[in-house]
C-alpha cells in the first residue's frame, strides 16, 4: 500500500480549514465562488483522512483498554 507524506496530509487538513475559516468571514461574491469550487474540491479528499485519523485514534484507545487492569473494560475493547 502506497503511503502519503504526512506534512502534505495535515496541509491539506490546514487548507480546508483556511478555505472554511475564509468562507465564514462573509467574502466578496467572486472570493465566495472561488472558496466555494476550493472547499469541494478539497473535502473528498481531506474528509477520508481526518476518518483515518479518528480510527487509529480509537484503536489505539481500545488497545490501551484492552491492556488495562479492568477485565470488563479489556472484554469490551477486545
């Protein structure tokens, strides 16, 4: 499986909330157009990978859990 330079990923991350954060700052009609065609182009891409990061992000924690001195926790994250 290719992998993907981490410093593009989270500029991607960083771009859409730059496009978002201009989007609500109510621009012109024309900067609103552009951020707009900006903001679809960029979400298929960046929503997949902020996905990703949530679910490494759980299975690490339900790793921690399942090494764990609770047996139920350890039985629910296994």
């Amino acid at each position: 499986m290719a992998t993907l330079p981490q410093d593009k990923l989270e500029g991607l991350e960083r771009r859409l909330e730059a496009v978002e954060a201009e989007l609500s700052a109510g621009p012109s009609a024309e900067a609103y157009v552009r951020l707009s065609k900006e903001h679809a182009d960029l979400l298929p891409v960046v929503g997949p990978i902020q996905a990703y990061r949530r679910a490494l992000a759980d299975f690490a924690s339900a790793e921690e859990l399942a090494r764990g001195g609770d047996s139920e926790m350890r039985e629910m994250a296994e």
